[in-house]
C-alpha cells in the first residue's frame, strides 16, 4: 500500500515536472517563433531591409534606366542631378520611418529575407527597368487625370 502511494506520488511528480519543463522550453523559443511586434524590432528589420536593398543603389540604377528614354543630350545631366542632388540619408530615414508606420515585424522580416535572398537579389536588379518601363506611362496618366481636372 505504501509502495503504490509512493509510485503515485512519484508519478503526479513526475508529470507536474515535464509539464513545467515543456512550459519553460516553450516560453524560451517562443522568441524564435514569432518576435515582438514594437517600433524597435519594426525598426531593426527595416534597417536590415536597407541593408540588402540599399536605396542609393536602387535609385542609381533607376536613373540610370530612365535617363535612357530621354534624348542623348540630356541623358548624362538627368543621372548627374538624380544621382548627386539627392539627399539619399534623408531618403533613407523616410523609408524606415514609412516602413516602421506601415509594416509588421514579420512582414518587414520576410522582405528583407527575400530581397537578401538570390532570387530577390536578382529581381531588385531588374527594378530600375521595370520603373523606367513604367515611369512615362504613370506620368502621362497624372497628366490626363490633372488635364480633366481643371476642365
């Protein structure tokens, strides 16, 4: 009788330790499943994003794209302006700023995941052509939108 109180004993025991145990495993990698959601970790991730998607790089190949629609002539002096008259720090601190305000932690993760990744990698490069491709098209529909405004 007291062998089987002594096992019972032993086994509520037992299970009240592993339950403690995987509570206190769980809450140790929960940070590893899912971070906070703050201004600070929004911030540590938008910071890393810039890292693997510099803008100055990103903006430089964007001009470069779209100083060749416009006419020879013109082509050196637009890369010139966009390239050296751009404040790209205060660009900079407006993306994180934006980028805190409207993305989550986790999404703000997966972008720069995926941009640091090669496929990512290799699709930012062919950003600046893609905005050259669309720039001229986006301006002329401002311009018929702003047109029918003022009739």
């Amino acid at each position: 009788m007291a062998l089987q109180a002594a096992q019972r004993y032993q086994s509520r025991t037992m299970k009240q330790k592993l339950v403690i145990l995987l509570a206190l495993t769980l809450s140790a990698w929960s940070p590893v499943f899912s971070a906070a959601d703050t201004p600070e970790t929004r911030r540590k991730e938008a910071e890393r994003y810039l890292q693997v998607s510099p803008p100055k790089a990103l903006f430089e190949d964007m001009a470069d794209k779209m100083a060749a629609t416009l006419p020879a002539d013109q082509r050196e002096q637009f890369k010139k302006v966009m390239t050296t008259q751009v404040d790209i720090a205060a660009l900079s601190k407006a993306m994180v700023d934006a980028m805190v305000k409207n993305f989550t932690t986790e999404e703000l993760k997966a972008l720069a995941d995926f941009y640091g990744s090669p496929v990512g990698k290799s699709a930012m490069q062919k950003f600046g052509a893609y905005m050259a491709d669309i720039m001229p098209v986006v301006q002329a529909e401002i311009m018929k939108a702003a047109a029918k405004m003022s009739h």
